[in-house]
C-alpha cells in the first residue's frame, strides 16, 4: 500500500520526534535475497552483511540532502 499511514509499531512509542520508516530489503526479490545472505563482515564494529551496510549509507546520504 503506497502512501502514509499510522501503525501501533513499538519504536514509534519510545521514541519522542520524527520517525521514517523505509523499507527497502525486499527478501521476495532473488537478486536481494542471494545479496542478503551473502557472510557478514565487520563494518564500523558491527558485524553484518555488505548490502545492509549499502542500505543503511543510502539512508544516511538521502537525510543528509534532505536536511543540507
């Protein structure tokens, strides 16, 4: 469903400001899927797979245009 909407979603209830949800991992798709299960590595301390991490920066970079 395209659009914005409300759901009872915990980390809204925790958290007092904004909040964007993205949802981007599509685990349906067999491309995304083989990338996801790719072996993690360890990235800033974190251990956790390439494509996560490739996610996660394009969500930095967009709030950072957003917000220049």
């Amino acid at each position: 469903t395209k659009g914005v909407f409300c759901r009872n979603l915990a980390v809204s209830r925790f958290v007092h400001g904004t909040i964007v949800y993205g949802e981007s991992l599509f685990q349906d798709n067999k491309e995304e899927f083989k990338s996801l299960t790719e072996p993690p590595t360890l990235i800033d301390g974190v251990k956790t797979n390439n494509r996560v991490a490739e996610v996660a920066e394009a969500y930095y970079q967009a709030l950072l245009q957003t917000f220049k």
